[in-house]
C-alpha cells in the first residue's frame, strides 16, 4: 500500500492537502483517522472538514497520545498490566523519572523478574501512561501483538495521515515502521522539517535531527513528494527564508501570492529599520511584533502592538511582521549565512525560518542603528 512523505513548505497548505485528499476517501466510503500533535491543528483540520462535508463520521482526528493510548496500547495492555490505563499523564517537564538529574530509585524499566516494571511507564495510580514513554509502550505492545494491532486498526481505518510529522522522535518512528507492516492501510506524512520547534517526547533515542528523521523515512520505504509552494508570503520572502537551509536538499519555495493589495504595495518583502525608527515603523505599518521570547526586546514591551513569540506564531499568518532579531539572527541578517553550523540542534535557525514565513507582503528586522550600514537588506525610512 502507498507509503508517502510530503515535504512542505510553510504556507503551502498542508492542511488543505490533507482535507481534499480526506474528502475524496471519504465519498467512497473509507474511514480515515489523522494524527497530529498540537490541539490547535487537530480543533482546525476537524473545522476545516466538517465546514465542507456532511460525512464527519467517517473523518477521525486525534492527537498522537489519543490515538497511540486509544488504538494501540490499551485494547493490549492486559499483555504487561492488568489495570486500565485510563488516561495519559502529559511530562511538560521532561523525564518524570529523573529529580536533580538522578533517576529516581524504583523507576527502572524491567523489575528484577524481567517484566516491565509499571512505575517505569504509568503514574503511582497506575491509570495513567507517561507522556514521555508512551510511544516506547506502543512499541513493545506491536512487538508482543503485531498482528492483533494491525487487524484492528485496519478494520476501522483504510488511510492514516500523520500531520506535522517533523516533531516525532525517537520511539514514535518505531511506532510508524510497525504500521507501515501493515499490508492495507494507506498512510501519508506530512511535515516541513524546517519547522521543527517541538518535540512530542524528551527522548533520548533517535532520530531527533531533521536530517537524520528524513534518512528514517527512507529507510521505512516512504517516498517523497515536495509540496515546495507558499500560498501565504509573497517570492521576496519565501527566497529570503529558503537561505536559511540552503544545501540541505530542500526544493525552492514557489509563492501563489500574487494579489497584492492596493494599501500594501508600497511596501513589500525583507527590510530592516533602526531601533530609532521603530515608532515610526509601527505608526505607519501596523505590523505584528515577532520575538524569541518575552525577554527579548523588553523595550517595546510598552508599544501598543501585538506581540508574538516565534514559538506561538506557528502555523499563524500576518500581513506584516517586525522582528526582533537574537545575535545570531542578527549575524544572519548581515549576512553570515553559515552562523548555525556549529548549533547542536536545529531549533534556532529553524524558529527563525517560522518567524520569517509568518509574513505575507512583509517582514522587517530591527537592527541597531550602528549596524545598519552593513546590512544588505534595503533600510525601511521614514518619508
């Protein structure tokens, strides 16, 4: 059955793919479940379909701890535990087995008698999973049950679609490669790597880089499709932001945003402006304020501007955004195109390519006054 990774750009209308492709399984008959990880993206793909369609019982969403609690370990779980696990104990924290840095006496995976110890995945209660550990349990209860599992997910479901799959790791892609076993379901993938800000587990396994996830594709047999178009920011922005990642095999981004409104064309693509001219860039443009976090231009927290933190603006458009850069945005502003080759992880310059792709006609970096002259962007002045 078809095993497919769609390699999306941001704005390129994932979540219109998905909805389309859903609709048409749908008209004939089949049940299709999406996966996805964030509440906001799960409430959106459900408004999103039933807005279209009369056939929502036969379109599921589910976040990925539902589905992995819901359709693969309880209706298993008698196979390690005996009590119901009826709910998940979500590890905003990290590791709930580590305190100071020292794993916490008891909590061992395997009891001295070899079966897996329950204080090692499921709260004191024993009814509830740890978040952390959740996908590790899916794993081992397909590895006890494979075909069980299997037959039951296929005799609900005829095509799964894994949404936002840059932020699985590690035991997740254990999970996906027992699925992809399965001889009926269809199941498609999709994600933009660039956009990998989130985790779904601390996990110490791999993969967790976004080059390392894609060879794990390969590996299961999924074939790639690049979704390279933007139907939010105008070229300008999508070549702008395509430079952050350049060399890691990543397809130019194609805008579809070609209607440019009459009150926005006298001021289209990638700027800068001083510090100094900050008010009146506001004043006159209006835009949203992008920033790492709250400690980050902590003096316009005062202006009377929507602020949010790049993180937050995920999967968010703008008409016009300004952004405040950290040092090394700024470096990358100046030009310094290789200033995160030496990060261990691709958290930074892959929030800065969010940031950047938020904008539809315009996106402006606040630079200091003293660094402007050695930017190449084009310097945005006050008439």
């Amino acid at each position: 059955m078809s095993r497919k990774l769609i390699i999306a750009s941001a704005g390129a209308g994932k979540t219109h793919r998905i909805i389309s492709e859903a609709k048409n399984h749908v008209a004939h008959g089949n049940k299709v479940l999406v996966v996805t990880y964030t509440e906001n993206n799960q409430k959106e793909l459900l408004s999103r379909f039933t807005s279209t369609s009369s056939e929502g019982q036969l379109f599921v969403v589910k976040g990925l701890f539902r589905f992995l609690l819901e359709d693969i370990v309880r209706p298993y779980q008698s196979c390690f535990f005996s009590d119901r696990i009826e709910t998940i104990n979500f590890n905003s924290n990290g590791d709930p087995h580590k305190r100071n840095g020292r794993t916490i006496l008891g909590r061992k995976e395997l009891l001295d008698c070899g079966n897996l110890n329950p204080d090692y995945y499921l709260t004191k209660c024993k009814k509830k999973a740890h978040t952390t550990y959740l996908s590790k349990l899916a794993f081992k209860i397909m590895k006890e049950r494979e075909n069980e599992v299997l037959d039951r997910i296929e005799s609900i479901y005829t095509h799964l679609y894994f949404d936002e799959v840059q932020d699985l790791v590690g035991w997740d892609y254990e999970v996906l490669k027992m699925l992809s076993k399965s001889k009926s379901l269809a199941i498609t993938c999709v994600g933009d790597f660039r956009q990998t800000i989130y985790d779904t587990s601390v996990a110490s396994k791999g993969p967790k880089t976004s080059e390392k996830k894609l060879e794990k594709f390969k590996s299961i047999k999924f074939e790639d499709e690049h979704l390279a178009i933007s139907r939010r920011s105008v070229q300008v922005i999508c070549d702008y932001a395509d430079q952050i990642h350049v060399g890691e095999g990543y397809k130019r981004t194609i805008s579809t945003s070609v209607d440019v409104p009459d009150h926005i064309k006298n001021h289209v693509g990638v700027f800068c402006v001083r510090e100094s001219n900050v008010d009146d860039y506001i004043s006159k443009h209006q835009p949203v304020l992008l920033r790492y976090g709250v400690s980050s231009g902590k003096q316009f927290n005062d202006m009377n501007i929507k602020k949010v933190n790049f993180g937050k603006s995920k999967g968010l458009g703008f008409d016009r955004t300004l952004i405040i850069p950290t040092k090394p945005y700024v470096r990358f502003v100046l030009g310094e195109h290789r200033v995160f080759d030496s990060d261990k992880t691709d958290e930074s310059k892959n929030k800065l390519y969010v940031a950047i792709t938020r904008a539809r006609y315009s996106a402006t970096f606040v630079l200091p006054d003293n660094q402007v002259e050695k930017c190449k962007l084009p310097e945005w002045k006050k008439e």
